[in-house]
C-alpha cells in the first residue's frame, strides 16, 4: 500500500497556522507541518494533543527522590552507622540538598531521555522526511489525500488563498 | 473579541464611586468597629496578650499593602505587560500602606508591653542589650518606625498617583515617569523592609540575630501580597467587574507567581533552619529550639504546610493556576499560612512553652481583615477599574500566558 | 505571547532580516576559515592553558606543599578560585531558564552563549576541588560507591558531598539543557551546508531532527519542564556553595544571609561575564544587529538589580554583625575593612557596589566601551569578594595565636591563569563548531516589535494604541 500526500511550502507563519485551521476546517487530514522554529498555536490549529511529558517528569522526580532519601537514610543510619559531629545518624536536614539534586537530575534525564525516545531521535539517525528549506525559511504543511474525492485544484486554491509558495504532492509507501 | 473588549472598556460615563454597593462597603466598616471595639476590651482586659497579635496583624496590613506596591513597582521596571489589565488591583491594595503605616506607628503606645530592650532596668543588668542600646533605643526606634511609615506612603502615593494620572491625560510619558518612580521605590523598599522586619519583629527577642531574617519576612510578606491580590481579583470577576478583562491567562500568571514564591519563602526558610541547626551555636540556636518543643513543634509544621507544601502541591499542575476556585482556595490558604507564619515568629516571645489560643487572637483578626478590605474596595472606587490610557493595555487584554 | 505588541516595545533583532538571512548570518563564521584575530585570541589561550597545566602538573607531582597555605588558612586560593567559576556559570542557565519563564524575549539572542559559558566555567570550576585533594586520582571517593571497606560510604551530612552531588548535577542538566536546544539549529546546520565531513558531525548530533511540529510540540514541553527545573537546580547550586562556609562556626562565614546572598552575587559576575564576551564577539564576528544596544542595555539592567542585593547583603552583614553584639563578629568585619588585607576589601566594594551605579545612566548603559570596561571591574570584584570572604576569614579568627598571613604561590597564580586559558580556548573553539546565537529560537522573535515599532508619533508624544482604538475616545 501506498498513500498520496499533498505538501504546501509556506513563506510565514502566519500563513501556515491560518492555513492549517482551513484545512482541518475543510475536512483535510493533516499528516504533520514541518517548521524551522516552534510557531505558536500551530499545534492547536492541527488539533494536537498536549504532551504527557510533564507526568513522566513527576514520576522520575519522584522515583530520585525517595530514591536517593532512602539510601542516605540508609548508608548513614543503617549499613555503617558512624557518628559525626554529634549530628543524628538520620539527619533529614542534612540530607535535602543532595536529595534535591537527585530529583532533578533524575527529572531531567529521564524527560530527555522520553522525549528522545517517542520522538525517535538517536545519534546518527537520518531525517525520517526531508522538506526543502523547512529548517530554514520555510513552513511546511503536509496532507494524506485519503480518497478518490481529494480535490487536486480546489485544495491548492485553498493554500494559495492562504498565502502558499509552492504546491507538491509525493507518494509515499507505507508499511 | 476586540470588538467586545473595547466597547466595556470605556467606562467613561459609568459613575465611579457607585461602583461598589453600599451593603458591602457597610459591612466592612461594620467589621472595623466590631475589631475595633474588640481590640479595645482586649486592652483592657488582657493586655499582654493583645499587644503582640496588634503587632501581628499590623506588620501584616502594612505589608499586604507593601507587597502589592511592589508588584506594581516590579511590573513597571520589568515592562510585564500581562498585569496591566488588573494593574489598578494590586494599586488599590497598596492604600493598605497608609493604614499599616499608622497602625505600627500606633503601635509605639505598646513598646514597653513588647520588647524587652525598651525596660531601663533590663538593659541595665544585661551586657549584651547594652551594646545593642546604641541601635534599640525607644526614641530612635519611634524615629525609624515613622520614616518607614512616610517614605513608604510617598512612594505608594506617586506611583498609584501617576498610573491614575494616566487615565485621564493618555500620556505614555507617565508609563516611563512610573518606571523611574518604581525604580526609587524599589531601592528604598528593600533599603528599610528589612530593617523594620528586624526592628519589629526580630528585636521582640534581642538577644538573637540573622542576617537572612529580612528577607524571609519578604518572601512571605510578598507571598501573602500576591494571594491577597489573587483573591481580590477574583472576587471582582466573580462579581462581574473585572470579567471581559481578566482572563484565564493573567489568572495563570498570578498562580504561577504564588507558585514560585511560595517556593522561595521555603527556599528561606529551610536556608534559616539548616544553617542554625548545623552550626548550633547556643545563642542561634534558642531561636529554634523554643520554637521546636511542646506544642511549638506542631505549629512549626502548620506553617510548612500552609506556606508550602499545599500551594506547592495544589499548583502544581497546569489546569490548578487556571482554575478560579483552586486559585482562590490556595490564596486563602496562603493568606491564612502568613498569619500563622508570623504568629509563630512573634508569640513565642510571649508564651514559651506551647502556643495557645484565647478569644483575643480574633480582635486584630477582625480589624486588620477589615480594613484591608474597606481600604482596598474604597480605593478602587476612586479609579477606573482599569488603566484605560495604559500603552501595555492591549498587550495584556490579548497575551497568551 | 500576545496578539499585540505595546508601542513601547522595540525589535529585537535589527537590520529587517528573514528567516534565511538568520540561518546565513549565524552559519557565517562557522563556514569562514577563521582569521586573524582568532588564531592570535587562540595562541594566547591556549598558551595561558599550558601554563595552567604546567602549574598543575607540578603541584600534583610535588604536593600541596607548592601553594602558599598554612595551618591556620586551609581554604585560599583554590576555593576563590573555585566559587568564582562556578559563579560565573550561574548566568547561562539564569538567562536560558529564568529569563525563559519570566519570558523576557530578549534573552534568544545570547542564551546559546551563555549556556556554553556556563559549561566551560563548571568544568573550570571543577578542576580546583578535585587538584586541591592532593591525589586527584583517587577524587572518585567522593562517590558513594559499594566498596570493600565495610562498605565505608561517604558522609551525607557534610556539605562537601552536597557540594559533589550540586555540581554533578548542575552540569549534567546544563548540558542537556544546552544539547537539547542545539538539536534543531544543529538539523540547520546539516541541511544547509555543503561540505560532507561537516554535514556528518551535523547529521550525527542533530539526532535526525526534521522540524516536525509534532516533535516541537514534545520539544518545547520539554525545554519548559527543563526550565523549571533548572531554575531551583542554578539556585540550590551556589547555595551549597555557601553552606561550604556558613555552616561551620568561623565569623564571616557563619551566616543565614549566605544562601541568596550567594546566588545573587553568582549571577552578578556571570552577568558580567556575558557581557564580557558577548561585547567581544558582537564586535568580532559583527553580530550587532543580534546582540543590540536594547541586549547590553537589559543585562546592564539585571547587573544593577543583581549588584544591588550583593549590595545589600554586604550591608546587611555589616550591620548585623555590630547588631549583634558578638565580638568575634564585630572583629571580622573590622578585621575585614581595616585589617592587613584591607586593599582587598576595598577592591571589592568599589567593583561590586560604587561601579556599577554607573549604570543607572541611560549614558552609560548604551555605551558599549564603558559596559565593557564595568563587566570587567565586575569580574574582578567578584573575584576579591569570594578571596575576602574565604581567606580574610581565615585567617584570623577567635584565637589570636594562631592568627597568621596568607600570600599565594606562583603556582596557585599559574593555575589561575591556566583556568582562564581554559575557558577562553573552549569558548574560542565553541564559536569554530557550534552556532553561537540560536538560530531557531531567534527566528521565533524575528518579527517582535516591528510594526508596533512603527507605530504614530504624535508632537513627541506617543499617543496610546488603547486609546485611540476605542470606539468615540475614552474621554
């Protein structure tokens, strides 16, 4: 199987969010847009769901922190207990700075790492597509012509409406 | 949508003192003399104990007061358009000032039941109070408590002055005039703030000192501000005034505002604890200790949770800074978490052992609440609702927080 | 984000570019073979750095015994030095976090930058404690590690594992931080350029970024989250490296104030840093229309804020300690304003507190020469405040028999020199490789401020945008 898709380059972003909104509008399925920067409200006009990031976030944070409080509980009060300056052996006080520092280190690597993962991007890998330009100066808005009734000229008319420089359509295999 | 917002926008022929209704306006004073009445059978009655809540509830109407003028100040200099469209909020409830200012200075009747440098003969059989006469002295004190006073309401006055000013005359050159008078204002309020946080509060036990405790009493003082400007601008829209204007998004900002300095009041707070608890120099250390045994102990934790671990938690996610009821309900906690906060500060003076409560922590309670809130709904009938002349205006009516 | 843009805000970025204009102007340098100046900016470092490692070499070799320390003062030189770097590391991750959250735009134009800064003055920073244990082979006991000594793990409760676990993290997360928003300008980078060796360093780092929205929408949640985490990680960092000093008992070290008091003060000197650098390379590599007259002005604005609270905490400390009573207090700031090492102190308050009230003139701030001429003054004072604090303390404290004198080693003073040959020459060849200005993120406030810009003048005055679109005026 293979499907079809309609590519339209964008000069602005203005442009592109005001297209995509049409789009959607006129019943089009978007595939993706390809941009040089993040352009605001773009990811609302395709109809994008907020990340789920911020959960993995907390559940790290949380999991370096207990973590790394359970085992200065336990190094210092349990597995050698050793008495210093006459401070408890499980001195809490003592012990969130460095629990502090976990929780965020283990916050910050795993959102990173998530992140990498479901966005697949890994060292030497090479773009899943290539857009001319579209890490450079321009907007890229990607459609799936689903059937027989995408309308070739009307959807181009609707683009150059909106300001579209170029019009492309690719075939694309799909496993 | 700035076809709506325009037209509510100009106001101009809607009379402003008939803004608020009467009712409402009756019942705060009603709450002021019913306070006042209250504080004066305290006086009466149990003097020692009323003395240091009136001093309470004082430092906390002179800087809810402060705190929302620093707001202002901030988001002059900063260039923070999003607060223009509740600018004349915080504006209002920077009036608090000049009540606050006259309540400390009041307050200057009740020296002797307070503070126990200002007794001849206690100095005199104590060594350490001696070399601190040069600095607690009564008439020095009674000087600085009135420069704090009047500098802090002139500058409340000019600033307030100024943005008024605008309304009427449109000039943008008032917005840069402001900058600069916020930019004074903004030394001057750090320069004394946390002196008078040390003269009021932290000489009530002379012996012990920290060069962190003026800004501990601003990070919560200015944390209470902005959970008192919160829950003000919340009534309003709920009332229907500020509705067109004030949209989900400043309501976020305010959140994420209350969110972040909640965190640094504990940020402070636990820098305070952890170095006094590790170091434990005696003289440090007493501070702590009274405040860590008996009853006090439990109390310390209410005021952890009230000032932190609440907010922190309840704002956490995205959707609570939007949300109208979990914002105010977190305020009110704030607002409730400050009194504690400098309760448990100041009382212990007072009663070492275990914290207690009588009928006469209500009186202070009754009157600051009160006048915070007659001062507040007075001083925003005498201005437009919003700063209608304001460049940043429109800016903030549209941003997307 | 707003719909509007008030009047009183002006273009980021001048000089009208487009979106590809960006791409070029930024790629340039990395495309030029380097000239002159570079190669001269080059040797000098990197001669100062085989100086450093000369210096260091020795020391290791011979002992501790080569610096100029004592019985009575421990901590001098390499501590000063120490604080100082990991101060100047505190203003990248404020401008790529802080400034982000409190969304002050004008921050694109030198967050890559700075955040590269921040890297090269943590691992400056790092050196110092790690060649001040001696034998710097064995600094990996200071993580806890199950070892056959009973397990014997390290001391949670000292400050100086804190200190281990607050920079390990803090560099860590900045340069995550700092990869992470290099991706997208990296996949720039790959796609533009011609040369094949460059476009597989490129297309390696860049993780094969291909601008997807979806990937932006995951991206900028992540640089958010990563902001708010960064924002208390930069705050707790400098200040466990105060609770190094304010926990113990020792006058002038012993403190509450030291916490914010610190971290003011690192973004004090990191600011004066940036800008140190940020002047240059505006001047060197032409990148005036990036980093404008409104950039240095803004920092210059954020020194005199942060100047202002180290002001106000030297006060404070001066004050308090005559407050308190305490005669060993009271002595170490004496000792401090008027005692042998006096001339350092002084250095210090006219650096840090009298220079930079300079620039509250409008003058000042927007001349380029005389911000340059302060950041350095900045630089310098915030050296001597951290040499005032560590060493003065030291060396005179409760006991006066065991008072004595400080002076550092050519050595200590080579490794000195050596560090700041190591910062420059990373930073030298950071500007070769990797864009300095970030290219996406600048493209994103390209268009900030430019019609309200335009906006009608009316007889000098500005006349409002809110007044004059209300239907029949507001009056």
């Amino acid at each position: 199987m293979s499907r079809r898709l309609f590519i339209a380059y964008f000069k602005d972003e203005q442009d592109i969010v005001e297209a995509t909104k049409a789009a959607g509008a006129a019943g089009h399925e978007i595939l993706d847009a390809y941009t040089p920067y993040a352009v605001h409200g773009l990811d609302k006009a395709m109809g994008l769901k907020p990340s789920r990031l911020p959960w993995v976030c907390l559940i790290f944070g949380l999991l370096g922190a207990t973590a790394k409080l359970w085992f200065q509980v336990w190094t210092s009060a349990f597995n050698w207990p050793v008495n210093i300056g006459g401070k408890p052996l499980a001195s809490i006080p003592a012990f969130v700075p460095v629990t502090f520092e976990i929780t965020v280190l283990f916050a910050g690597l795993g959102t990173v790492g998530a992140f990498f993962l479901v966005s697949r991007l890994r060292p030497g890998r090479k773009p899943a597509v290539s857009y001319d330009r579209a890490t450079n100066d321009r907007f890229v808005l990607v459609l799936v012509e689903r059937d027989a009734s995408f309308d070739l000229q009307k959807t181009t008319d609707l683009f150059k409406r909106h300001g579209c420089v170029k019009v492309e359509e690719r075939l694309e295999a799909e496993e | 949508m700035a076809e709506t917002t325009y037209r509510i926008q100009a106001p101009a022929s809607l009379p402003v003192t008939t803004e608020f209704s009467p009712r409402a306006l009756r019942m705060f004073l009603l709450l002021v003399l019913a306070g006042s009445a209250f504080v004066v059978s305290g006086l009466a009655l149990d003097s020692p104990r009323i003395w240091p809540n009136l001093l309470l509830a004082g430092f906390y109407v002179v800087g809810i007061g402060l705190a929302a003028g620093f707001l202002v100040a901030v988001s002059y200099i900063s260039n923070a358009g999003w607060l223009t469209a509740i600018r004349r909020v915080p504006e209002a409830m920077a009036s608090n000032v000049y009540v606050g200012g006259l309540w400390m200075i009041m307050l200057l009747a009740g020296v002797h039941s307070l503070y126990e440098w200002s007794h001849t003969e206690t100095v005199a059989a104590d060594a350490l109070l001696q070399k601190k006469e040069f600095w607690l002295n009564v008439p020095f004190f009674s000087v600085r408590t009135i420069a704090y006073a009047v500098l802090w309401s002139l500058f409340t006055y000019l600033l307030v002055h100024t943005s008024r000013l605008q309304d009427e005359t449109g000039e943008v050159t008032l917005t840069l005039r402001n900058r600069a008078i916020a930019a004074v204002f903004t030394v001057v309020f750090t320069l004394t703030f946390w002196i008078a946080s040390m003269d009021w509060i932290m000489s009530l036990e002379p012996h012990w000192y920290s060069t962190i405790f003026g800004i501990y009493n601003f990070s919560g003082t200015f944390t209470s501000g902005v959970a008192a400007v919160t829950v003000a601008v919340i009534a309003l829209r709920r009332r229907g005034y500020l509705k067109e204007f004030v949209r989900d998004d400043h309501l976020h900002d305010l959140g994420k505002l209350l969110f972040a300095f909640s965190t640094f009041w504990m940020y402070i707070w636990f820098s305070q604890y952890l170095l006094i608890w590790y170091a434990n120099i005696p003289e440090e250390t007493a501070y702590f200790l009274k405040r860590e045994t008996a009853g006090w102990g439990t109390f310390t934790i209410l005021v952890l949770l009230f000032n932190w671990v609440i907010p922190f938690i309840a704002l956490m996610p995205r959707s609570a800074k939007r949300s109208e009821g979990v914002l105010l309900r977190v305020s009110i906690v704030v607002l409730v978490g400050h009194w504690i906060d400098l309760f448990w500060m100041i009382l212990p003076t007072f009663m070492p052992g275990s914290p207690s409560f009588s009928i006469w922590e209500l009186g202070p309670i009754v009157l600051a609440a009160g006048l915070v809130c007659l001062v507040t709904v007075r001083s925003l009938t005498r201005a437009r609702l919003i700063p209608v002349n304001d460049p940043m205006l429109l800016e903030s009516l549209t941003y997307h927080s | 984000m707003s719909d509007h843009t008030s009047i009183l805000r002006s273009p980021l970025i001048l000089g009208n570019k487009s979106y590809s204009d960006v791409t070029e102007d930024v790629a340039l340098p990395l495309d030029r073979s380097p000239g002159k100046e570079w190669w001269m900016a080059f040797a000098v470092s990197s001669s100062m750095l085989f100086l450093g490692l000369a210096a260091v070499t020795y020391q290791v070799m011979t002992g501790i015994g080569t610096w100029g320390l004592n019985n009575t003062v421990g901590w001098a030189f390499d501590i000063t030095n120490f604080v100082f770097w990991i101060g100047i590391g505190h203003a990248g991750t404020l401008i790529s976090a802080i400034l982000f959250l409190f969304r002050q735009k004008w921050r694109t134009s030198v967050n890559r930058s700075a955040e590269a800064m921040t890297i090269f003055a943590v691992i400056c920073a790092g050196i110092f404690p790690i060649i001040h244990m001696g034998r710097p082979w064995l600094a990996f006991w200071v993580v806890p590690y199950p070892n056959l000594r009973g397990p014997l793990w390290v001391n949670f409760r000292s400050p100086l594992v804190w200190d281990m676990f607050a920079i390990g993290t803090y560099f860590t997360i900045s340069l995550v931080f700092w990869f992470v928003g290099l991706i997208p300008d990296l996949a720039t980078l790959r796609d533009r350029t011609a040369s094949n060796i460059k476009k597989k360093f490129y297309g390696l780092l860049s993780l094969g970024w291909d601008g997807s929205n979806r990937t932006w929408l995951r991206y900028e949640t992540v640089y958010l989250l990563l902001a708010g985490l960064a924002t208390p990680l930069v705050v707790s960092v400098h200040t466990i490296v105060s609770w190094d000093f304010a926990t113990s008992v020792i006058p002038g070290w012993h403190t509450t104030i030291f916490p914010p008091y610190f971290v003011a003060g690192a973004v004090f000197s990191g600011f004066a840093m940036v800008l140190t650098l940020m002047i240059i390379a505006r001047t060197v590599l032409h990148f005036e229309e990036y980093i404008t007259l409104h950039h240095i002005e803004s920092m210059g604005k954020i020194i005199i804020a942060t100047g202002g609270m180290v002001a106000l905490a030297y006060l404070t400390e001066l004050f308090v300690a005559m407050y308190s009573g305490n005669e060993y207090e009271r002595f170490a700031f004496i000792n401090r304003m008027f005692g042998p090492y006096a001339w350092a102190y002084w250095i210090m308050v006219s650096c840090n507190v009298l220079s930079p009230q300079l620039l509250w003139l409008k003058k000042v701030r927007t001349n380029v020469t005389l911000v340059f001429l302060l950041s350095l003054a900045i630089n310098v004072g915030m050296w001597f405040e951290r040499f005032v604090i560590i060493t003065i303390s030291l060396t005179r404290d409760y006991l006066p028999a065991s008072w004595d004198v400080y002076a550092p080693t050519l050595i200590e003073i080579a490794t000195l020199i050596g560090s700041f040959g190591l910062f420059l020459t990373l930073f030298l060849l950071f500007t070769r490789i990797l864009p300095m200005i970030a290219i996406g993120e600048v493209k994103g406030v390209l268009s900030y401020g430019r019609a309200s810009h335009e906006a009608p003048k009316a007889e000098g005055r500005y006349v409002s945008a809110a007044h004059e679109r209300v239907p029949g005026g507001v009056r």
